[in-house]
C-alpha cells in the first residue's frame, strides 16, 4: 500500500510542474487524494463490502469532484491531473503511468453486459473532456486529444483526434507528449479534400460549358423529317 502511495506520489511530481514539493502535493492534490481513497474502497469492494466501498468512493466524489467507481482497477503511477469532473465506470481498468485530465469519462454505451467499460494500457494519456465509451482497449502509449470521443480501439503509440475519434498518427517508438493545441483535425481534412475536388469538376464544367458554345448549331429532324436549325 505504501508502496503504491509513493509511486503515485512520483508521478504528480513527476508531471505536474504545479507540484513544488511532496507536503504540498500530498495535503493539496486532489487527484492524488481521489486515489488514495479509491485503494481502501476497492479492497473493500473486492470483498464484497459493496457498501462500504460505495460510501468511501461518494466521500471521495463529495470530497474531490472525482468519481471513481470502487469496482474500476486503478495501476500505480497514475496522474489525475485538475480531476474535477473525470468519471471512472466501475468495469474500467487503467494502466500504470496513465496521465488523465479534469473532465474525462471512462464510461459505456449502455449496450453491453459485463464488462462495459474500457481498459487503459501503460502510459497513456487522455486530454481534458474526453470521452472514452465501451469496453475495448486502449493500447500502451496511446494519446487522445481533448474533447474527442473514442469508440472503438486505439492501438499502441497512437493518436487520437476528433468526434468520433480517428487515429491520425502511429508510431513504433515512443511519442512525444500530447500537445493539446497543434493536432491535425481529421474532418477538417477531408473537406478539404472535397472543396478541392468540387473545384474541379466546377472548372470541367465551365471548360465544357464554353466548348459547347463556341460549336456552331447543328440541325434537328423532327418526325416528319423536315429539319430545323
């Protein structure tokens, strides 16, 4: 337990540049106090004190904004970073070394049974805002960008930008850190795409429409033969 505790007590030191010192990190960090007080509340859920544990994880949601249902698994290492707002289904499983930002849902779609909820590998980041809803997995390394919606399964080293999200980078080492401003947004793309090509079938148009003017008239026959310019 310990042992957890100061894994998770490295990891906002670690990658908050808020957290000056461990005193103040261990009193002030709200994030950290949400897992602190998930440890005890899943133990006892593991045994199936269901109602105790729901009582330490509302005290905890009261005490820190942060709702991590008592059944969801939580690694070491792991960073809530301004947690206010960020839901944790109680079938969702997360990696050591995940960073999660204020306003995150790992939740379902209500369309399964079981487990519903996804399951975060190692060191993977999840941007302000986002959703990530159903129960696949979302591969070691991966980073989602804030305000995206996740459907489906994000492979390692991977990121994911957009509504519904789309992966828009793979790579086999090690990525750098999120930057949450200057990704490339999928559906901005594509219309691109489409404005470019509707520029051109309006150019083929217009060349059309001009080689058909400059052809001089050509006479037409009507049923009874007579021809007429």
């Amino acid at each position: 337990m310990f042992e957890s505790l100061r894994k998770d007590l490295n990891a906002v030191k670690e990658r908050d540049p808020a957290a000056r010192s461990a005193l103040e990190t261990l009193l002030l960090s709200s994030g950290l106090h949400a897992i602190m007080l998930h440890r005890p509340a899943h133990w006892l859920y593991q045994r199936k004190h269901y109602l105790s544990a729901r009582m330490i994880s509302q005290a905890a949601r009261f005490i820190t904004g942060i709702e991590i249902h008592p059944g969801a698994k939580i690694g070491t290492g792991v960073l809530i970073d301004h947690g206010m707002g960020v839901v944790i289904g109680e079938t969702a499983e997360v990696g050591d070394g995940c960073t999660i930002y204020q306003g995150v849902t790992l939740g379902g779609t209500g369309k399964d049974k079981g487990k519903r909820h996804p399951t975060l590998g190692k060191n993977v980041t999840v941007g302000c805002g986002a959703k990530v809803l159903g129960p696949f997995k979302v591969g070691d390394g991966a980073k989602i960008a804030s305000n995206a919606v996740v459907l489906e399964p994000i492979p390692a080293d991977s990121t994911a930008v957009g509504v519904p999200a789309r992966v828009v980078r793979i790579c086999g080492q090690k990525p750098p850190a999120l930057d949450h401003v200057h990704l490339p947004d999928p559906v901005s793309q594509e219309l691109c795409r489409m404005q470019v090509r509707l520029t051109r079938l309006e150019r083929r148009l217009q060349e059309m429409e001009k080689q058909n003017a400059a052809e001089p008239a050509k006479p037409q026959q009507d049923l009874t033969g007579i021809q007429k310019i």
